[in-house]
C-alpha cells in the first residue's frame, strides 16, 4: 500500500475518530484505529497516531498532493495544517475566518491552500509560510460557500455558494475574473478540467 495512501487513511482517521464530539476545552486526543475496507483491501492501521486540536471539525478536509499535510476546518473559523510526517506532527492554525471553513483543496502543486466557508470569505495561503496572514481574503458571496475549486495550473480559484452563484478569482491577487449566473439553487461542487 502506497505511503501517500496511509497517510490519508491515517489523516481521515484522525478527523473521523477524533474530531466529532470533542469538547473546546479538552485535551487534543491521539488516536490510533483499524479499519477493515471491503473489496480485500484487507486492514488499514495508521503508522503513527496523529495529534489533532481539539473543537469541531466542519465539512473542510483536504490532503496535500504529497501526502506531506492536511487541512481540518473547524466550526468556529480556525483551519489546521497539520503534518503527516514523523507521526504526531506539527499542527499551525491558520486564524483567518470568523465561522465555519467549509471547503478546503490544495493546489495541484501544493503551493497554495484555499479555504472558504460560512464567513462567505475566500482565503488563499501561501503553505511555505502558513504562520502568516492569508495571502488573498475575498469577500466572495453572499451566503456560505459550499465549493471551491483551484485551476490546474493554480492561477485562479472557483468558488461556488448557497446565493447560487459562481466567481472565478485570481488566485495570487484576489481580483474577480469571472461571475456566472444561472443556477436555481446552492451550488454545492466545482471542478476546473484538465
């Protein structure tokens, strides 16, 4: 089984088992859990566990493409980064948006992390530097975003939300690209073609 492979089991774990039901003030928990998937993959068991913050995890979950890292939203605004490597790796928080995270995806070469949420906001990191302040804050709608999309190349971030419309930003500036209308209800997926 491939290493990127278990490391997004062993991150996928760490959300499922850990985050749901932990309380704000209670100690980070580490878990270590096995899995038995069907079609004979046989069982998974993580390599080492990982440390995850305490609090609510939102729907954001993404993994970078290296396998290196993983972003955890959670419900009251914070996202972590959290490292694969070396087991309980180090986690930053990246303080950004005021309520949930929603969405979270990497680009494609694991530069940027785009995140988007309740906060209607857009927030684009530059990953090298995660202590800093978001490299682009969009106010991007008009009610929760529920999809986001980063171009193949990364130069332009999609993103999708329950005003029912779309944007297209500039990923390194923030500046709006294009708006599409058109949609009835929530637009809830967004994927740029190859």
């Amino acid at each position: 089984m491939g290493l990127v492979f278990r490391r997004v089991v062993a991150a996928l774990l760490a959300f499922v088992f850990v985050g749901p039901g932990c309380k704000k003030d209670e100690p980070a928990a580490v878990v270590e859990a096995t899995v038995s998937a069907p079609l004979s993959l046989g069982t998974l068991k993580t390599e080492a566990p990982i440390l995850m913050p305490t609090g609510q995890p939102s729907s954001a979950l993404a993994v970078s493409p290296d396998g290196k890292l993983a972003a955890v939203g959670f419900g009251e605004g914070p996202v972590a980064l959290v490292s694969l490597e070396g087991g309980a790796g180090k986690t930053v928080m990246l303080d950004g948006h005021t309520e949930a995270a929603l969405e979270a995806e990497f680009s494609k070469d694991g530069r940027i992390l785009a995140t988007a949420g309740s906060d209607n906001r857009l927030l684009i990191w530059d990953v090298s530097h995660p202590e800093k302040r978001p490299v682009v804050d969009v106010l991007a709608h008009n009610g929760d975003v529920k999809s986001l999309a980063i171009s193949p190349d990364g130069k332009r971030v999609a993103t999708g939300s329950v005003d029912e419309d779309v944007y297209v930003w500039d990923a390194a500036t923030g500046k709006q690209q294009h708006h599409f209308r058109g949609h009835e209800s929530s637009v809830y997926a967004l994927c740029f073609s190859e």
